[in-house]
C-alpha cells in the first residue's frame, strides 16, 4: 500500500480504539521494551503521546525510562523551521500542547539531536523492512537525519506490519525495532 492509503487506514483503525484498550496495549508495548538492547545508554528520546489521536500512550514507557534513571528528552515542534528541538526532562519542566494537541516542553535545557542514543519513534504503520508512515510532515525523518549514524530507532505501534510501503522517499529513515503488543520486529543488521 502506499503511504496516503495506509495513513486513513490506521487512523480509522486506531479510532476503533477504547481508551481501555489503548491503556492496556501501551502497557504491554513497555513491557515489551524491557526485551530489547537498549538500557545501556544515556540519553532517551522520547515522544509524549496526542490522546485525540488514540496514539501509543508512552507514559508506561516514561516510567521505566525514570525508574532506570535514564535522560529522558523530550521534542518540541519548531513549525519556524519544521525541525523538532530537544529538551531534557526535569522535575521543573512544563508540559502544554501546542496547536495540535502534542505535549511537549515549554523549554529548558535543550539538548542536541547528535546526543540521541535511543529514540522512540511514533508512527500510524510500518512495513516488514522497517519503514514507516507518519503524519507526512518529516519532522522525525529530519531529526534522525541530524542524530549520529548509530542511534538506535524504535517504532511503537499498536497493530502488525504491513509487507510493504510501496512509495518510500530516499529521506525517510527505517526503524531498528518496531515494538508491538505481541511482538518486536528487528530490522537491526
């Protein structure tokens, strides 16, 4: 399928969604976390969930991140560029939505995207190769662009993989592991 196509069939189909049933997908994707090689590493990327569009809630995640006292860094949209800024979480960082309803930090210490050990990556489908669908707006294609050449990328998604994304750009950039509620999917070499 191409990617327009795969797009209005994942939020259709996140849509169908309880909140019941976002809650307990979620948690089983950072339980699934806990399985993969990544928890000898510093800094953490990781994207605070938009609850309007039923996406993976990453707070379960969150937690484990803090209870392995890891740098947890969180973006913020930069639409005067169309590039994402980091900003590492504290206990004095303020969270509001911006205008499309993503949390994310009002500032604070900012933090480049070349520190970027690990970042969790969201997503409406990915393929067995390990491409993925966003929104369309790049926003992640460019920041993993910027991070170093071994940062590790980790899609979380609700529902399986697709066989393929038949119209994938020479600019997007795959995922390393793609973690589901049954499964993770390692495109790692």
């Amino acid at each position: 399928m191409k990617k327009t196509a795969l797009r209005k069939k994942y939020k259709e189909l996140r849509l169908e969604l309880t909140e019941e049933q976002i809650e307990e997908l979620s948690l089983k994707i950072a339980n699934q976390a806990l399985q993969l090689p990544i928890w000898d590493y510093e800094f953490y990327h990781l994207f605070l969930s938009i609850a309007e569009q039923k996406e993976v809630d990453t707070e379960p995640l969150l937690h484990i991140l803090q209870g392995k006292d890891k740098n947890v860094v969180l973006p913020k949209t930069d639409v005067q560029d169309n590039h994402l800024r980091n900003f590492l979480l504290t206990d004095s960082t303020a969270i509001r939505k911006n205008r499309w309803n993503i949390p994310e930090p009002e500032g604070g210490i900012e933090i480049g995207a070349e520190k970027m050990d690990v970042v969790f990556i969201p997503l409406l489908a990915f393929d067995e190769t390990g491409h993925r669908v966003g929104y369309g707006k790049g926003f992640y294609d460019r920041f993993l662009a910027s991070c170093k050449k071994e940062v590790i990328k980790v899609g979380l998604s609700f529902f399986k993989a697709e066989l393929q994304i038949k119209n994938v750009l020479s600019s997007d950039i795959a995922l390393d592991f793609c973690i589901t509620p049954e499964l993770i999917y390692t495109f790692r070499k």
